[in-house]
C-alpha cells in the first residue's frame, strides 16, 4: 500500500485521536427458520394475564438472588451449571464481546449481519431496556416471555440443584446466562453472540470458547471491580480470548492494547486491530443515521448506510463486520470480502433501542444510555454532529456507584439547563445528592430538581418548549440504562 493511500492517511488521524473520544463502541449452517430484519421493537408487558402472572414469578424468583453488582469472582458456579445441564454452550460456535462501552450495539450489528448470511442466531445482552426478555434474543428479536418462562422451568431443578452444592446460590445473571445457553441449544442456534456482563475472565459468560474474540474500547469503569487503570481493567477483560481464537480490537488506549496483545501472543490468537487491519475509512451525516465506507479484513465496503448516530456508531459498525468476516474466515480461509449488498441490507436493518434514540418530536425528545464518562463524551459529540439544538435540556438519572461528575462534565458542554432525577432501583444516586454534584458543575441557576422521573420529563419538555414551536428545543434523557427505560415506557414506547 502506498504513503498515499486516503485510508492510511485517514487511519492516521483516527489513530492519533484521544482514545476517550475513540469509544466504539463449527457447527453445520442451517437457514434461519424466520427471515427478514431485526425488530426494532422492546417488548412491552404480555397481553394474556396469565403469561403475564408467570413472567411476573419467574421475575420475583430471580429477584431473591444476588443482583449484578454483587459478585464473588468465578465462574465455578456456572461451570457447575453447565455440567449439570450437558454443556449447551458447546453445542455452537460464539463470539464474544467484552469492552467498555458500545457492547451491545456492536452485538446487535453483529447478529444483523450473521442473520442477513441466513445463519440462525442467538443473542445474548445486558442489562435490559425494558423487558428482562430483551436479553435472550434468537434470530434478531427477543423470546417470547411465554419460552422465557418456559426456559426458566427447565433449568430450574438443575439450577436448585447447584445452589444446594455450593457456597453460594447462583446469582441472577448466572442463571440468566444459564437460560441463554440453554435457549440457544434448544433453538439451535449456528452461532451465539455474546455480551459479558461485566470485566472478562471472572464473568458467567465465560464458560464459552469464542471463535472470534471482540474487543470494544476500554476506559475507566467499574473501577472497583476490574481495576483503576486501562490495563488492568483489559487484564480482566482479556481472559475472553481463547486459544487459536480470532480477536478483533478496536481502538485502545496504549496500555490497554499492550495488555490484550500480550494475551493473543499467549494463546496464540490472530489479533486484527483497528486502524491497521480494518476501519472507517469515510463517513458522513444521512438522514436518520450516516453513510459509510468500511475497510474491512477482506476488502472495502462503500456506501453502506448506518441508522444509527454519531462517530463511535460507524467505529462499532468497522468491528462488528470484521468480526463477521473473522468468523466466515475472511482474510485467513478465503480472500474475497462478503457480499457487498448483503452488508448493506444488515446494516440497514440495525437498531439500538436507548441508543441516541428519538422517542417525540415537538420538542423532540432523545434516549441515551450514556452512564460513564466515556460514554458521555461520545453521546455529547454525537448529539452536536446529528442534531440541530439551539436548546438543549438534558434529564439527568445516575447509578450511585459510577463517576457521576465526569459524566455531569461531559455533558456540561451541550446543557443549556438540567433537570436531575432519580430512577426507580435501589442503585439510583439521590436525586437532591446528585443536583448537589451538578450544582458545582453547571451552576446554581442550570440545574433544576425532580425526584420523579415523570415530573422530571415534565419540566424538561416544558423547558424546551420556551424555544417557541417552530425553534430548535430538545431533551436529552440519560445517565443508566434503567432512566432509559422508565422514560421509554412513560414516553409511550414499548
């Protein structure tokens, strides 16, 4: 390749720029059993009372186990799950996901694209938006809460029969990955994607031996469980790469991309990283999303339109194809790229509920589960490029365990006012502790306090509407996930 060449000199410039800012977020093949694309649609509450009255009791008996934040770093209970079940997670192949932020949507790409190949996927993310059925998703959309409990009913002995041998019960997210395994066995699925839910090693996901090994952005989260640096936290988060597998890096920070390079030399696992092997070559705002031109391990891919919003969108969608490619054996078992049109159709198919959402118009109203600084940084920047606000009002719910004024500052930039809330969980910081965390970033006089969530929405939309009705108003909503959410249903979605 050339000095010349535009991608070098474009990844030149990508590989020169703040990593906070980089944030991107063998089985035989069998045709999927339903075609067409995902669903863009989170699942609301099922209509048929008693389904609903048995989602309600499989939730309540979840609930009586430990949550997601409370762990005990193994995997020994899940192994003894897995076991005890036949081990369905070895039934098809996986690729794994781990990183700090974009996990979920590069998932979602990635079993948009998988689906468009007519291969039979199951999906598994975390946490949810709406409905713990988001969670286990087969051929592009969640299961039904009908085959959620129906799941839940067959693993339960062998999931009693586990907490009975160990010193601990299984938690909530061990059973739920539990079901997944199990789910995608039943199915089958071809291949599994999935989300760990936190670090790597240590994490329930990690009973499976993905083929494909995929890396999103570290940064500085859950500080107190994976570490305070980025290589730490990419020590943890590196035990998903597995012998012989394919690993597929996006953009880190230097110390972090040292450490996970030294495990694939380990293992002896291929490392395609982005900015070398693959990347964004160009990029420019489309009318609900972007237009895109990827390099991918076998190949250029142009005019590729994205549905989706901001920077670190287009760099999930470069790891998310060449994680495909990596799994079809592109650049190793075959040298031709994938079928251009086929790529196109998938990504044009993707949605990421919660992500840069627009949820109302008039003023228009905008979801982001933005809940760290990274992410933060990468949805105010996205918001600036996407959207035309000459006002913009931002709701503001937090988990009392995360940076709370790092993502306050990143926001600080594009708020003209905030109004600070809690969510409905026992995690919610304060709604009165956070204002006085915004009250030293914003100012007395921008920061606005509504403990209900409702009221909160209420006054920010009214805030916005002093723009007048034909002037550039907007409300952005974020801050958890779980804020997300409950805003989504009181917004009317789902």
């Amino acid at each position: 390749m050339s000095d010349s060449d535009p991608f070098d000199e474009i990844i030149a410039e990508e590989t020169t720029r703040d990593p906070d800012l980089a944030v991107i977020e063998a089985g035989s093949r069998t045709l999927r059993t339903q075609g067409g694309a995902p669903s863009t649609d989170v699942p609301a509450r099922p209509e048929d009372p008693e389904v609903d009255k048995a989602l309600r009791e499989v939730e309540a008996d979840l609930a009586t186990r430990w949550g997601e934040t409370k762990l005990e770093p193994s995997v020994s209970r899940i192994s003894a799950l897995m076991d005890v079940l036949g081990e369905p997670q070895r039934s098809y192949p996986s690729i794994h996901i781990t990183g700090t932020n974009g996990k979920t949507s590069t998932a979602r790409m990635i079993e948009a694209l998988l689906g468009a190949f007519e291969l039979r996927t199951g999906r598994y993310t975390s946490p949810h938006v709406q409905s713990i059925t988001e969670r286990i998703s087969l051929d592009g959309a969640p299961i039904s809460a009908e085959r959620f409990v129906e799941t839940y009913n067959d693993i339960k002995p062998y999931v009693e029969m586990v907490d009975g041998s160990q010193e601990y019960r299984l938690s909530f997210f061990e059973v739920l990955t539990g079901m997944a395994y199990a789910a995608f066995a039943d199915a089958p699925v071809d291949v599994a994607v999935v989300e760990v839910g936190m670090g790597g090693s240590w994490d329930a996901t990690n009973v499976i031996d993905g083929d494909v090994a995929v890396i999103t952005p570290i940064d500085l989260d859950h500080t107190d469980r994976l570490g305070e640096t980025p290589a730490a936290i990419a020590t943890e988060k590196s035990g998903i790469i597995k012998q012989d597998a394919t690993v597929i890096l996006a953009q880190q920070p230097v110390d972090a991309a040292q450490v996970l390079l030294k495990k694939a030399v380990d293992v002896d696992a291929t490392v395609a990283r982005e900015g070398l092997e693959f990347g964004v070559v160009s990029r420019q705002v489309a009318v609900g999303g972007q237009l895109l031109t990827l390099r991918g391990l076998g190949g250029e891919y142009g005019e590729v339109y994205l549905p989706l919003h901001g920077p670190y969108q287009a760099h999930n969608a470069a790891v998310a194809l060449a994680a495909v490619e990596a799994f079809f054996g592109v650049g190793s078992q075959r040298p031709e790229s994938l079928d251009i049109d086929t790529v196109r159709k998938a990504f044009a198919a993707v949605s990421s509920p919660g992500r840069l959402e627009v949820v109302r118009r008039s003023p228009t109203v905008v979801l982001d589960a933005a809940h760290n600084p990274a992410g933060a940084r990468a949805t105010a920047e996205a918001v600036g490029e996407a959207f035309d606000f000459s006002r913009l009002i931002g709701v503001v719910g937090a988990s009392g365990d995360k940076n709370v004024r790092g993502l306050l500052e990143a926001f600080e930039p594009i708020f003209a006012e905030v109004v600070v809330t809690q969510n409905s969980t026992h995690r919610a910081m304060d709604a009165d502790e956070l204002a006085a965390i915004a009250v030293e970033v914003f100012g007395e006089e921008r920061v606005q306090v509504e403990p209900r969530l409702p009221d909160a929405l209420e006054a920010a939309i009214t805030l916005a509407e002093e723009e007048g009705e034909f002037a550039g108003g907007g409300v952005l909503v974020t801050g958890s996930v779980i804020t997300v959410g409950e805003a989504r249903l009181l917004l009317g979605r789902g």
